[in-house]
C-alpha cells in the first residue's frame, strides 16, 4: 500500500507442500511463498490431511487462521446466533464454516451471485441466506 510500490513487499504467505527433510506433508504460512523451496516456522504449519490437495491445502492459509482467531477472540458457543457480513469473501467462508462446526446459528450475508456458495459452505440447502 505505498505510493508508487508496496511498502512491504511480500511475495505471499500461504504454503503448503512437503518437509524436504522428513517427507511430512504440511500446510500453513511461511515468508515468500511463492518460491519453489520455502522457510517456514514448525508452529506455522501443521500435517495436511491426507484427503485434501495440496492447491486446495496452500488456498487456507491466512484467510482461515483469521476467521478462527476472531471466532476465538468473541468466544463463540454452540448455540449463539452470530452474523458473518461478507460471507463469501475469503475470511467470511472459513467463518461460516467454523461457525458452524461450533454449532452457532450463522446469518451469512453476501451479494446475490454468491448465494449458492455460502449455502453449499454452511451446510444449509433451503435456509434463508442474504
């Protein structure tokens, strides 16, 4: 966000691949992700499981740890209602699936050509979703 270049210029930081040293398959976030070989903190990553690709492990990253650190910080419940604005954005999906893995009553709100997306997230087929 600078004027004429970023001010931290990042190359990204979502990861996921595979431990040279131990052959573990992980996911997480590193520094300049967007390289072949990567650096990455143990406490970044964690095993992938094995029934998700890596493309689809490297899209979790920063989007789904966001969503579950402000789940965390408001200390959902199973049970409490909860409103997620901009549920079909990238934090706001992992929300309404973390949501609802907690067992909260989501409200997703999102624009009219992404209503089938959240519903298909959020497990409902029928319910009302604006």
């Amino acid at each position: 966000m600078g004027v004429r270049k970023p001010k931290l210029p990042r190359l990204g930081v979502d990861v996921a691949g595979v431990i040279e040293a131990t052959g573990e398959e992980v996911f997480g976030t590193a520094r300049g992700t967007l390289a072949e070989y990567v650096c990455a903190k143990r406490s970044a990553v964690i095993a992938k499981p094995a029934n998700i690709t890596f493309d689809e492990a490297g899209a979790v990253g920063v989007a789904a740890f966001t969503a579950l650190q402000n789940l965390r910080a408001g200390d959902l419940q199973s049970g409490q209602k909860l409103l997620i604005n901009g549920a079909s954005g990238g934090v706001g999906t992992f929300a309404v699936q973390i949501a609802k893995a907690i067992g909260a009553d989501v409200t997703a709100v999102c624009s009219g050509r992404n209503v089938e997306m959240v519903r298909s997230v959020s497990g409902r087929k029928s319910s009302a979703v604006i």
